[in-house]
C-alpha cells in the first residue's frame, strides 16, 4: 500500500468518524429543543439565570424570543 492509500484511508476514517459526531450533536441539539418547548416560560428563564450547558441556554434564550420576549430582558437574565 502506497502512502497515497494510507492517506485515503485516513482521510475515510476521519471524515467518517465526523459524520458521526454531527449526526450525534445534533440528535442532543434535537432532543434538548423538544424538552425546552414544552417549558414554561419562567422554566426557560431560570435556564437563563443559572449556569449550565451553552447549548441549552442558547435554545431557551431563542424560544423565550420567539414567545415574545425582548432580546435585551433576556440578556439581563443571562448568566454565561
């Protein structure tokens, strides 16, 4: 086997192995954005106002938004 073929081979195995990660990020992404919906509003924002997981917040900031919330009411209450 060539050094051109040991280098496909890694790349394979690399761009395989990153699918993966992103097929699985996203599936959590998924499922934390199902779980957030069905909160209530002050639910969401104590996710704001405690420290925990960025994506997490990121999703309660943006549905707090899309409930109607100002952006900057909603900055105030962030804790990063």
């Amino acid at each position: 086997m060539g050094f051109f073929d040991k280098a496909w081979d890694i790349t394979k195995n690399v761009a395989k192995f990153s699918g993966n990660m992103l097929v699985e990020v996203s599936n959590n992404i998924n499922e934390i954005k199902q779980e957030c919906e069905l909160m209530s509003d002050n639910e969401l924002m104590d996710i704001l106002k405690n420290k925990g997981p960025a994506p997490k917040k990121s999703i309660a900031f943006n549905l707090l938004k899309k409930r109607g919330f100002e952006v900057e009411e909603l900055k105030k209450n962030f804790q990063p």
